[in-house]
C-alpha cells in the first residue's frame, strides 16, 4: 500500500505542475467513484460469511447504493446509477475498468500506459479507447488482482511481472521506478475455444497442403521449431500443431506462463517459478526441461526457448525424445539456426562451433518460419527442411513459401503460400512410420 500511495501522491503533484492529461469537466465522475468504493465496501462487508452469484451480487449493489444515495443525499441520474454499479461489479467480479475489453473476443491485445491511456489491437490495427482508470491505485490494485491468485508479486523490489489470466491470456506488467509514466500493463489475449487448423486455414495463416504436411510430420515424430518476431503467432500456431499429437503419448509441456491448451487425455503442466522476495526459490525453464526427461514423456513441449535450455532441449531430442516441438524469438529460420547456437553458448558449455551445429542438424527436422505482415494479418512465411552439414554449414531446404500479390480493396496484402516444388528428405520418414501423405502437395 506504501508503493500505491507514494505513486498517487507523485501522480497528483505532475499533475499539478504541468497541464492535466485530460481536460477537467466538471460532472459527477467523482461523486460516482467515491460511491462505488463505498459500494465494494458494503459488498465486501455483506459476503464475508457468504457466497453470491453474479445475479445476486448485482442486486445487493443495486439495493446497496440506494441506501449510500439517500444516507449521502447524493442525486445520481439512471445512467449513472447503472454505470456506478457496473463499475462495482467489475471491480468486484472482474478487472475495473478493462473488463469489457478483456470479454470482447474482437480484440486481441489491451495494451494499458498508465492510467490514462488504454490502447487495443483489433483486426491487427492498433486503437486508442476511451477508457481509463480513475487513477494509479485503481491500476495498481487490477495488477495485483492478476498476479496475486497464481503466486506471484509485484512491488518496488520485483516491478516486473509475466503472469497469466485464468483462460491463459499472457500479461506483462512493469511499474516505477522502471516505467517513468506509470504502471504498464499488456495483455495478449487468447481465444475462449483454442483455434483449430480449420481456423488457422480459414484466416489465412497456413493452408491446407502445409497443414496436412505439418499433420504428418507431427504423427511421425519429426522435431518441429515455430519461429518468428514478437506477436506473429508462434504460440497459436503451436498450440495448433501440437493438437495432432495422438491422444495414447505422454505430453509433457513447459512454459514460463502457462498458455498452450492441450487437449490430449495424459497431459503435464510446469510453468517456471520466479525468485522469493529474499531472491531464492527460482525455477527456471531448464530446470524445469532436465527434470521433464525423468518423467517418462513420449513428447515435450517447450513454449519457448530463449536461453541455456536450448541445449537440454536439443539432447532431448537427439537421445529418444523425437516429437519434440518449441518455439523461438527470430527474423528468419536461418537467423534461428544462428540464435541456436548463441542459446547453446549461453549454458555455460564450453563447446566448439560446429559440434553445436552437429546437434542442430540432427536435432531439428522442420522450421515453421511466421510473421507478422505490415497489414497486421499473421501467416507463415516459410518451412524449411533442415538437412544436414555440409562441412562447417547446417543446409537447409525451403518447402513451402510465401508469395505476396499486391493488395486488395481494403489495402489488406493478397498473399499465397505455395510449395518450392521439392520434395523433402523427410518424406521418407513419414513412410516409414506408417502414414500416407498425398505427395501432389510439394507439386
């Protein structure tokens, strides 16, 4: 509480200093905000030995400010009565303010620059809302909300935070001293119903012959990596491919927030675990990896590499567990390889270059390559077939790729993912493990 009232005391004297971030309107927004923190009270108060639904929460808050209205003597008209008590209940039930945009299923990220400023990501173009937090305590006590239920904290000592909604949206908060401006919070949000590949298809991401492709290599254990930049989808797309692991293989997943959604029956969970207050306690993703090979997993799945895991993953796939899938931050598959190689170095083993570039080729069969496009639409770029060395190089061949034809009537690229016309090497493997794939899609 000393950080929340240190900020809002900081908060009142910028304002003060300089002109206010919005214009000041003289209306009933206060008298309504005071009403509804006493309106939580009442609430709070009411249901400490009781349990409420949604429907009678909203009554007693309806009962409720009735009696603060008349014992106050503070006139409010219907629609602010109903805004006030909206206000209570998403504060109560949901998240202030952004519960509404976090409900909406068009938009796909809430991003929120302190207070004052709530910005959205719909159909991949950003936009400005009208919404906004009473002030830093109200953000502040929405980002406490999030992270405190799944064990983790935010304060001056810890000001960064990843956590996860409970429908596994991934949330990121940041707050002073780091963040000049306020606390940040970013939301990218997931789908209630986890897409499917008919939705990936649908939307354009991939198309059919990639899919049935994908499909096959997942079935024959083939170690696929999903690469691309920061929000081109690499988490939805291997949420997607792993959804073709049969259901009868033990799948162990990784994360460092939990978001994949598996749906498979023999399915383990671990998410890493940041540092105690005093600086222990922490469990990192590679940790987390080593102690997954002494789990007996058919598959393990990592939601990302981004450090010294890289080589416990790579082991893994090289000594049994093929059928492996992960994820990396890159600009392109080769740019992947290199990033590979740099997350090996950072494990502390000391190894010569091209023994590391031996466990790649071996290690990675197929890099799905995603991007996000200057329309805002997300859609795999490029697959490419890892094969092999060739002295100190690993070479790779493109299967499928992208083609961009100019644009449309709603300046959105036209684009068409098709194959390079080779075949891979990996085709064999796909035979040998029993299953048919119509080859007139590398045509």
């Amino acid at each position: 509480m000393a950080l929340i009232d240190r900020l809002k005391k900081q908060e009142l004297e910028e304002i003060k200093s300089k002109e206010a971030p919005f214009p000041v309107v003289e209306d009933n927004s206060d008298k309504m905000y005071q009403v509804t923190l006493k309106l939580q009270e009442k609430l709070v108060k009411h249901t400490e030995k009781k349990e409420l639904n949604s429907v009678d929460i909203r009554e007693k808050l309806q009962d409720f400010l009735q009696e603060i209205l008349e014992e106050d003597n503070i006139f409010l008209t219907h629609l602010e009565k109903e805004e006030t008590i909206n206000a209570a209940y998403n504060d109560i039930t949901g998240y202030g303010p952004i519960t509404g945009l976090i409900k909406d299923d068009a938009i796909t990220e809430v991003m929120i620059n302190g207070p004052y400023d709530v910005y959205i990501e719909k159909e991949g173009k950003l936009e400005k809302t009208k919404v906004r937090f009473k002030d830093t305590s109200q953000l502040m006590k929405v980002i406490e909300k999030i992270v405190a239920p799944i064990g983790r904290r935010i304060d001056e000592s810890s000001p960064m935070v990843d956590a996860r909604l409970p429908d596994g949206s991934r949330i990121n908060a940041i707050i002073p001293p780091l963040a000049l401006d306020g606390p940040i919070l970013t939301i990218r949000k997931f789908a209630k119903d986890p897409y499917t590949d008919k939705d990936l298809i649908d939307m354009g991401t991939m198309n059919v012959e990639l899919m049935e492709f994908l499909k096959a290599a997942v079935k024959a254990r083939l170690n696929i990596l999903v690469s691309g930049g920061t929000g081109s989808g690499k988490t939805t797309t291997l949420n997607v491919i792993s959804s073709f692991i049969p259901d009868d293989e033990r799948i162990v997943s990784i994360e460092d927030a939990a978001e994949l959604q598996l749906h498979q029956e023999h399915v383990v969970r671990l998410e890493s675990r940041p540092p105690n207050i005093e600086g222990k306690g922490e469990i990192v993703i590679r940790d987390l990896v080593r102690n997954a090979l002494r789990m007996r997993p058919d598959r393990i799945i990592v939601g990302e590499v981004r450090s010294g895991e890289a080589l416990d993953m790579l082991q893994a796939m090289n000594t049994g567990h093929d059928g492996s899938i992960t994820t990396g931050h890159a600009n392109s598959p080769r740019d992947m390889l290199a990033r590979l190689e740099t997350m090996v170095l950072m494990a502390g083993m000391d190894l010569p270059l091209k023994a590391i570039r031996e466990q790649i080729a071996s290690a990675i069969d197929i890099i799905v390559h995603q991007s996000r496009l200057k329309d805002g639409t997300r859609k795999v770029v490029s697959v490419m077939e890892v094969q092999g060395m060739e002295e100190d190089i690993i070479t790779l061949q493109e299967i499928f790729k992208i083609h961009i034809e100019g644009k449309d009537t709603r300046g959105r690229l036209k684009t068409s993912l098709r194959s390079t016309g080779i075949k891979p090497k990996v085709l064999q493997d796909i035979k040998d493990a029993g299953i048919f794939l119509d080859e007139s899609i590398f045509s």
